[in-house]
C-alpha cells in the first residue's frame, strides 16, 4: 500500500459524512507505519474504542470506512476466524459493522463482518506479527496468494458497504 496523508485518509471515506470524517482521529503515526507491509491501514479511536477505521487502495484510489465495533473486552477475547486474513489471534476478533453508504446508511442498514480486533491482519499474514499458538491453520498457499485472498476480502466488503 502507498502512504497516505491524513487529508487522503479523511477524503477517502465512502460511508460517512464529511463533518465525521473531519472530526475522527486519524493516527498521528502515519509516517511510521509499515506501508510497505499492509493491504488496508486499519486503526481504533483511541478516544471512542466502540470505533474502528480501514482505508485500503482500490483501483488506484483510497477507499475507508467507518466501523463499529464493541469495545475491547478486559476479560478473554472472542477467538473466532477473521473474514478477512483467516486467522484467528489469540487478541481475538470483534463485529466490525460498517453503515451502507448512502441513503441506505442513512436509513440505519449496515454491514457486518468479524476482523481481527487489532485491525493487523496484514502483519498476521506476512507474519510480521505474532498471532499466538494455533492461530493459523495449515495451508498450502503461499504468502503472496494470502495477501491476494485478504485484499480481496476486504475489497469484497467495501463493495458490500457501497453497493
């Protein structure tokens, strides 16, 4: 993935209004993150834990969607699969909802899917992050052809949320 400004994060978004988009904390970080590493650049508000934040490239153009999720849990995480990088972090995953832009999220419908709670799947992937024992399972496919199944998923929901 390319760099991003924060003005390129803030404009990118497909599923909330420009005033959210504007006021939602964006990562001071930027500079330092692993550009080179990830599919999607996915963060928590550190201000409202209840809101998660994914910007990805597609087709040559930043996409983001606001999600919801719930807060993270002091007690055991969830451990399930994530939709996206089919791992299952011992960090757990959590229900990202996303609202359907447009008249359809204004309406209140929204979109669904289980995450890595961390939002780190393309550091899971590469396995430039630890995932804990037993988080992923065995599997024939190479590297790259998991990083091209996790792109894909998650263009796959963007496509769901902007349909």
């Amino acid at each position: 993935m390319k760099p991003l400004t924060e003005q390129e994060i803030r404009t990118a978004f497909v599923n909330c209004t420009k005033g959210e988009a504007r006021r939602l904390s964006v990562p001071r970080d930027l500079a330092e993150r692993p550009w080179d590493d990830l599919d999607y650049l996915g963060w928590r508000d550190p201000r409202a834990p209840h809101r998660a934040y994914l910007v990805t490239e597609l087709d040559g153009r930043p996409r983001a969607l606001a999600l919801r999720c719930p807060s993270p849990a002091p007690m055991q995480p969830r451990r399930g699969m994530c939709s996206m990088c089919l791992t299952s972090p011992t960090g757990g995953v959590s229900l990202m909802v996303a609202p359907r832009a447009g008249r359809a999220g204004q309406q209140g419908n929204t979109v669904g899917t289980y995450m890595c709670s961390d939002l780190a799947c393309s550091l899971y992937v590469r396995g430039k992050k630890d995932a804990g024992a037993g988080a992923r399972l065995h599997e024939s496919l190479t590297v790259e052809e998991k990083i091209q199944r996790t792109v894909a998923n998650v263009a796959a929901f963007i496509a769901t949320v902007t349909a």
